[in-house]
C-alpha cells in the first residue's frame, strides 16, 4: 500500500481517510461507511505491513464488549464493498 500520511488524511491507492472527521473519500467522492467498518479500517491501516490476531482487533475495535468473530468478517466485507 502506498500511504501518505499528512496531519489528518491518510491516502492510498484514490482513497482518502480523514480518521478525525470520519470520513472516507475514493477519488474525492464521499463513500458511505458504518462506524465499526470505518474503526476496523482505520485500525487496519494503522497496523500497516503487520500481521494482526483476531483477538487484537476484537478487543481494539470492539473495546473488549463480547462480540463474535464473525463480526470480523461482516466488517470487512463492508469495506471491501
């Protein structure tokens, strides 16, 4: 992934992350994105080139509530959609 991280935005590849201001853009246009999906990918982003446990980004993500695993997956999902 190619990122450049400014003071606020994070861009790769035509998007843009504004992680303060939730928001995420593909080629400027604002993409709709729930807030867990939008959480899991900033999260994701900032573990950029490592490898993460499920249990990491569980207890990260979801902030230690009880949630299953396969909320992982529907997030991700999410994103890549």
């Amino acid at each position: 992934m190619n990122k450049k991280d400014t003071k606020e935005t994070i861009e790769f590849d035509g998007f843009a992350i504004d992680p303060m201001g939730r928001r995420l853009f593909r080629n400027g246009s604002p993409v709709p994105l729930r807030a867990k999906a939008f959480d899991l990918l900033v999260y994701m982003i900032s573990k950029c080139g490592e490898v993460v446990k499920k249990d990491e980004i569980l207890e990260s993500v979801w902030d230690g509530a009880f949630v299953e695993e396969a909320n992982i997956a529907v997030q991700i999902a999410a994103i890549r959609r």
